[in-house]
C-alpha cells in the first residue's frame, strides 16, 4: 500500500512541476517588461486588459474592457481572480501562473481519479493522463513531410520551433487545438474542464451509492455548476447537456439530477440574462465543424487524421468495458455530436471545446484497453508499447515549439511612459478611443479602450462592425464639431492620436489635423492623448 501510494505522489508532483514549467514557461515578467511567447502573444493581447482592467482599472459591473458599454459577454470569473491577486500585491506572472499551473494541474488530477475510479486501475488512470498531455493525431505526418527521417531526426524534433500542423488557420488538416498550446493561451479552460470532470466523477460515485449524495450536497452541487456562466460559459452548458443523459440513463438519480439542474438554472439565469444574446447573426445549425465539404468520407478522412489511432482504440475499449462503465463514455460521444452538428459563437473553430473534452474522456477507453492487451502475453505487450508510440509522438513533437518559443517583450505600465501617465493621470472607470489595438498603454494601465483588435470581441458576439464604423468615422472626419458629438454619443472620456501610415489595420489619421484642432494633455515621440471634456464641452 505505501509502495502503491508513493507511485502515486510521485506521478502527481511530476505532474505539477510539469504544470509550473509549462504556464511560467509561457509568461513572466523581467526588469517591468510583459515577457510572453510568441504563440501565446496574440490570445495574451486580450487576456491582459481583462485582467488589468480588474487590478488597475474600475470594472463593475463587469464589461469587455476592450468593447465596454454593454454587459460583458466573456467568462471573466478566473481573469478575476488574477486581477484580485495583482491588486493585492501579487505580481502579474506569478498571480496568472499560479493560478493556472493550479487549474491545469487539478485537470490532471481530475482525469487521474476519474479513470481510477471508473475502471479500477491506477495503470489506466496514469495512462490517461500521459495520453491527455501529448496528443495522439497524425499530425506527426506533417512533421516528415518537411523533416526526413535521418539520424539527425532526434536533434531535428527537441529543436523544433513551429507546430507540424495548426490547422485550420495554416490550410492543414490537423487542427491547432489538440497540443497543449490551447491551455497556455486560454489559461481559464483547464479550470472548466477539471470541474466537468468533477461533476462525472460525482454522479457517477453515486450511480453506485445513491445515499452519498445526500439533499445538502445535492443543493451545494447545483449552485457550484450555477455559478459557471461566469467562469466558462460554454462549459456550463456542457454540463446541463451532461446532466440531462445522467437523468436518463440513472433513474435511480432522476430526482437528484432534476433538483441539481433546478438549482444550478435558478442560479445561472441572471448571469445569463446579463450576458444577453450575441447581435451578431450566424446560422447555429453548421453541421461538418472545420470540414469544407462534410459528407461522411471527409468527417471519417478529418477525424481520423485528427484524432489518430484513438478512432479505433477507444470504440474497442468501449465495448471490452462493463456496461457501467461505458455510461460514463455517453456525455462525451454527445458534445463530439453537439459540437460536429451546431455553431454557438460567430467563430466556428472555437467548438473546439467540446471536442477537447472528448478527447479526455475518450481516452480513458483507450487507456483501459491498452491495459487490457498488455495483460494478453508478451506479443501483446510489444503492441501495446507501439501503439503507445503512436498515441503520443504527435504530443511529444508538439510540446518542443511551446519550450523552445521566443519571446515578445512589451514595457509594462511603470515602463511605457504613456500607459504610466494614464495610470497615474486619468480616473480608473475611464474609456479610451484607440488609435491602436494590441497592448494598448490604456489596456496596461487598466483602463477600457472603445474597440480592441476586432476578433476577440466579434468571436465573443459583440457588433464590432459597427463599431469600427464609428472609429473610422472619428478618425477620419475633418470636422471638429463632427469628432466631438460621436466622442460624446459614446462616452469616451480620452482619445488617443498616433501616425498609423504604416499600418493597414488601423484608420488613416492625421495627426497634424488633430494637433491644428484639438490640445494634448500628453504627448511623446509616437503618442498624444487628448481629454474629450476639455476640447469639446465647449462645443
């Protein structure tokens, strides 16, 4: 038993150092500077404002600081957090990291106990989390299509600085969101995920003891999953979806499960009604998820590259499973469904999260059942090692391009004249008109700029077309009286002026037309920030 248990602690620490390597890996802060990967820089351009707009700024009741003015549509519950713990005292990187090294951490932990507990097997549960940590896709393929296999390989794989295969976004087949870059980039999904799993593993202890879930832990699950339209929107719905197989296929649970959805409904309608529904008009019903042309030959040719050999692995671990075991299998398969039939964002590849989830719980059908062949005679064993291969070199090449990343370093408010100034100069609940997008040195100093790079707010379900209409109208206008009524129409205390010839994404300013018209209260080489009240109340 004690042998038994220090194999436990021991996977679990190398688990978690693994976690604190791989999150304070991907951000930090050196000498005041923002220091963030390459491939983590661009999610990482939204994440930041939401978190400092909670440290620095004055956000409540909360709105999308880089689309302000209507209720937030975004989970922001753990960038919160992290916004809490900075304000305290806690410095960005170790307040973010830590929390995240935690939430990914406890999704390991998650997965481990759920895999024991269903199937017994600490060999299986250890299975399942090396087999969530490197993916098994074919994405490898893509790797030797550019690399030949030579005796440099080896050298050629641990210096490797870009993913094999990062589709849809580089015409590949094999999707982006398998490696563990997504939980490096969307540090609040991990946390999502360990609950989800946490909820399975519940229900189903009590499948097998129904009295364990008593009324008071009946209520005090409802409300833990109502409080989720604000930490993970889409995941709050994965469990309703969770809940309502667990209602059909436990009747022993039937009133239970109904009291935790009434519950949990009860208390998510508010945030609900307070996010709202999305402006932006797409068609829910898009069924065939990245696959151009979604006739069953090309879902079978994408699933199959995507999720390798765990296609055929995990149906036949589901059938060599006991009937109650493969009822845990149900909510899974659904949000595989779910997500290949319906659209519930304007961007449809952010479905991926449905099909992450999937994953993790179809591999626990693919660790049971390499555990099943390995007891099967030595031949069997030698399989079961090439299909472990196999199931993981994928993972194994995609983890050196997060550990070999460069870096973007960005000067942090106290090092970016600008943003310092408006830290120290303007209120917290200000709102800023930007001239730019990414790291505005408003969005460092806490304060909500008018629109931020468009995609996060319009695959959040915000009207950014509009609204970069009003943009482009203020900063093109040569008409003072024009520039101040829509500074005003959208309560814009400050906007900011900058020479933005050189980039095609930001409106076409004249700064001489500005600087004629309007009187700075800030001013460097490349910036100028103007107050609307002290230029236009006049008008």
């Amino acid at each position: 038993m004690v042998r038994r248990n220090r194999l436990e602690t021991l996977v679990f620490t190398a688990f978690f150092c693994f976690s604190v390597i791989l999150m304070f890996k991907t951000f930090g802060v050196v000498g005041g500077d923002l220091k963030i990967a390459s491939k983590a820089w661009s999610d990482f351009a939204a994440t930041i404002p939401l978190i400092r707009s909670f440290s620095l700024g004055d956000n409540f009741p909360p709105e999308y600081p880089i689309f302000p003015g209507v209720p937030i549509r975004y989970h922001f519950v753990f960038f919160f957090l992290v916004g809490m713990l900075e304000k305290f005292g806690i410095r960005i990187d170790w307040a973010l990291n830590g929390l995240s090294t935690v939430a990914f951490f406890a999704l390991a932990v998650a997965i481990y106990f759920l895999a024991k507990e269903v199937f017994g097997k600490k060999s299986v549960a250890v299975l399942s989390v090396v087999l969530f940590a490197f993916n098994g896709s074919f994405s490898f393929l893509e790797f030797f299509k550019t690399h030949l296999i030579a005796i440099n390989t080896f050298g050629e794989i641990i210096s490797n600085t870009q993913f094999p295969s990062f589709g849809p976004y580089d015409g590949k087949i094999v999707s982006a969101f398998w490696n563990l870059n997504i939980y490096t980039n969307q540090r609040h999904l991990a946390l999502a995920y360990a609950a989800f799993l946490a909820l399975v593993l519940i229900i189903h202890r009590a499948s097998q003891n129904p009295k364990m879930l008593t009324r008071t832990k009946t209520i005090l699950l409802g409300l833990a999953i109502g409080i989720f339209p604000f930490i993970h929107t889409a995941v709050f719905g994965m469990m309703g979806l969770a809940l309502v197989i667990f209602f059909f296929i436990y009747p022993q649970l039937r009133l239970k499960i109904f009291t935790i959805g009434a519950v949990a409904i009860f208390l998510a309608f508010p945030q609900i009604s307070y996010i709202g529904a999305s402006p932006v008009n797409f068609s829910y019903f898009n069924p065939g998820y990245l696959v151009d042309k979604p006739t069953l030959e090309n879902l079978f040719v994408y699933w199959l590259s995507n999720l390798g050999l765990a296609a055929f692995l995990a149906p036949l671990g589901f059938l060599v499973a006991k009937r109650w075991q493969r009822k845990i299998f149900l909510p899974f398969l659904f949000l595989f469904v779910v997500g290949n039939l319906f659209q519930f964002t304007p961007d449809l590849p952010t479905n991926h999260k449905f099909f992450n989830l999937f994953i993790i719980g179809a591999n626990l059908f693919v660790a049971n059942y390499l555990v099943h062949l390995w007891k099967k005679g030595l031949v069997l064993k030698a399989t079961v090692l090439i299909l472990l291969f196999f199931l993981t070199f994928s993972g194994i090449i995609d983890i050196f391009p997060i550990f070999n990343d460069v870096y973007v370093q960005i000067p942090d408010y106290r090092n970016n004249p600008a943003a310092n100034f408006i830290f120290l100069k303007t209120p917290k609940d200000s709102v800023f008109l930007n001239s730019s997008f990414l790291y505005n040195p408003a969005s460092l100093a806490g304060r909500k700029i008018f629109m931020g790079w468009p995609y996060f707010a319009w695959s959040a379900g915000y009207d950014t077309d509009k609204s970069g209409k009003t943009m482009e109208k203020i900063y093109t206008s040569r008409e003072r009286g024009e520039i101040c009524k829509l500074l005003k129409e959208n309560d814009l205390d400050y906007f900011t002026v900058e020479d933005t010839s050189r980039n095609p994404d930001y409106p076409d300013i004249d700064v001489g037309f500005f600087e004629r018209e309007f009187k700075s209260i800030y001013k460097d080489k490349t910036l100028e920030i103007f107050n609307t009240s002290q230029n236009c109340d006049a008008i």
